[in-house]
C-alpha cells in the first residue's frame, strides 16, 4: 500500500474538512457510566444503523478476493455491528483528530492477515 508520509513539519492542525482551517475540537472521549468500570475486552455487539462506514464499492483497499458481495454474500447485515464494552461507550472515529494525534509518529501494523485487514480498514476509515 502506497502511505505517504510528509517530512515537512508543521504545528497547523490538519482541517477538519476540505472547506475548513479551524482548530479541530476537543478529542472526545470514551464515556463511562457512573459506578462502573470501562473494560474494553468485556461487551457485546450491538446492532450500529450508522454503518457501514465504508464498502467494497467505497473503499480502493479492500481486494477482489475479499468482496463478499461479489461472491455471493445475499446480505449487509454483517456489516451493521459495534463493539459496545461494558460500562462505556466508545466514541466513532473522527479522522481529521486520529491523523492530528498520530502526526509526526509512525504506526506499525504488526502481525499476518488479521493486522493486514485492521490497516484496510483504517485505510477505508480515514479516507
């Protein structure tokens, strides 16, 4: 995968669209119930009606070979699910603050296909 990387350093934050060169707004935060302990690793998937947030169609990451509608998947219900920990909830994805946070730092993908679908995605997320 072709990545980009900038050698010029800037302390301008990155806009938050295309028409915009506002400071970003505070990064949210993972909200936790009152009482409760945030454990990311104990939760459930819970139906998201605001997904997918990218597809086969929309994404140039994702391959052929891993287009389930191509190959006969009858459904996108599969695509319409989130992690809900217990006790919190975990904010949606803002790229402009992800790429904010990470610029000037280096991200590694590390593992087999598993970490290579997690940087597809975040490739498809941010674009």
């Amino acid at each position: 995968y072709p990545l980009y990387v900038s050698k010029a350093s800037s302390s301008r934050p990155l806009p938050t669209t295309a028409y915009e060169s506002q400071q970003p707004e505070p990064l949210p935060s993972i909200k936790i119930s009152e009482g409760e302990d945030c454990d990311i690793f104990l939760g459930e998937w819970v139906p998201n009606h605001a997904a997918p947030y990218y597809t086969n169609t929309t994404c140039w990451a994702i391959h052929e070979h891993q287009n389930c509608m191509k190959y006969g998947r009858p459904d996108t219900e599969f695509m319409k699910w989130k992690w809900k920990p217990d006790g919190c909830e975990l904010p949606v994805l803002n790229p402009a603050q992800f790429l904010e946070i990470v610029r000037g730092k280096s991200l590694a993908f590390v593992g087999d296909s598993l970490g290579r679908n997690q940087m597809q995605s975040l490739i498809c997320l941010l674009s």
